[in-house]
C-alpha cells in the first residue's frame, strides 16, 4: 500500500507562486497521482492527474495558473500568480489494486 | 452534468447502524468506465478513502475499515450506498460520495454531509 507525504502548510504572498511537494512511498515511484483543492468548509474538488513523467491532466475548469511536474518520487503542484481563493488545502492521492490513499494534505496561505 | 448528492441522517447514536446514499444524476452507475466511492473526513482531519464500488459489482474496501462498512449500490434508483455499523464518535466525519475513471483517482465530488455519532 503506498503511503504519501505532504507538508503541513506553505505560505506565498498574493500574486506570486508557490510549489507543493507529494512524495511517494518507496517501491512507488512510478505511481500516478491526483491532486484536490477543499477550500475552507467546502468539498473537494479535482485538479489534475499527474503522471511521473510530469504529464498532466487538469479537470474541467482548472485555472491555467495550476500546473503539476515530477522528479523520481516527488509530485508537484504549482501555483502560479496566487490568488485569495487559493488559499485551501490542496490533497494528493493514489491507488493501488483498485484501493485509494489520500496524503496528510497541505494548508497553503495566501500573503 | 453530473450531480452527486449525499443523503441520509446528520446523528446517529453510538454503537448503531450508520447509512448513507448517494443519489447519482447526470450518468449511470452501471456505466464502466466509472467506479463509486465514499470519502469521510473527521473535523480538522485529512480525508480517508472508505470504498468504491464497480458496475460490475465489485466493491473495495480500506482495510482499516472493512469489517464495519458495506457499500452497495441499486441500479433502478441509480444511487449507491453506504452501511457503517457499530460507530463510534470517532466515525463523526463529513462523509463524500464520489465518481473515479478507471484506473485512475477520483474525479468528481459530491457536496458531503456531516454525520455526527453522539448520544
């Protein structure tokens, strides 16, 4: 079962970008991954799949300033041009044998 | 445009029987290339998979979780649901219903509902 690492929490000032890290497990490099915004009180919503080859696959309506990239186990989400309604927990999650993880979650903070 | 909506009771007492349903518009649970699942997330807390659900029947569980949950789901209706037995406070959690494309995560969301285990 792979395990996902996040940060706690990152904070970027309005207007300027920030970079989140989801680190996978070892023996899980190669995994996929989603990434979810649960602004405050609110369901989650998807953003993108994220492959480790970097490529990725926003959902309908994901803003351009959202972007995601890969580095062996490491799975980022960047922010681009921060915005107030940013400032959410952003979750990664992956599967394996058609059962689910989701990360401990990053609270990002928008300056 | 698909809508996911979580119905069911806000509290339950400790130890009894906990169920939720997801009522499906805007696509079919029989359709293939999706699976259905539950999401719950205690206050303050991150969110834990519970489940998912598969046209063709199958269902998965989390491990820490399978021998107190049961998710079904009823095509005619076209919503699918969720049984807990024997909660305890520590099932007090906002729970989501949610629709994945396989093989991949989930891709959609339903707006949650907060149950509350207390007596």
């Amino acid at each position: 079962q792979p395990v996902l690492t996040q940060s706690s929490s990152a904070s970027a000032s309005l207007g300027s970008s920030v970079k989140l890290t989801c680190t996978l497990s070892s023996g899980h490099r190669s995994y996929i991954i989603a990434w979810h915004q649960q602004q405050p009180g609110k369901a989650p919503r998807y953003l993108m799949k994220l492959e480790g080859s970097g490529n990725f696959n926003k959902g309908s309506g994901v803003p351009d300033r959202f972007s995601g990239s890969s580095s062996g186990a490491d799975r980022y989400l960047t922010i681009s041009n921060l915005q107030s309604e940013d400032e959410a927990d952003y979750y990664c999650e992956t599967w394996d044998s058609n059962t689910h993880v989701f990360g401990t979650g990053t609270k990002v903070t928008v300056l | 445009q698909l809508q996911l909506r979580e119905s069911g009771p806000g509290l339950v007492k400790p130890l009894e029987t906990l169920s939720l349903t997801c009522i499906v518009s805007g696509d079919s649970i029989s359709n293939s290339n999706y699976y259905w699942g539950w999401v719950r997330q205690p206050p303050g807390k991150r969110l834990e998979w519970i489940g998912s659900i598969y046209a063709s029947g199958s269902v998965f569980y989390n491990p820490s979780l399978q021998s107190r949950v049961t998710i079904s789901g009823d095509t005619s209706k076209n919503h699918f649901s969720l049984t807990v037995i024997s909660v305890t406070a520590a099932d007090t959690a906002v729970f989501f219903c949610a629709r994945g494309v396989k093989p991949h995560g989930i891709q959609n969301w339903g707006q949650g509902t907060l149950v509350i285990v207390s007596s």
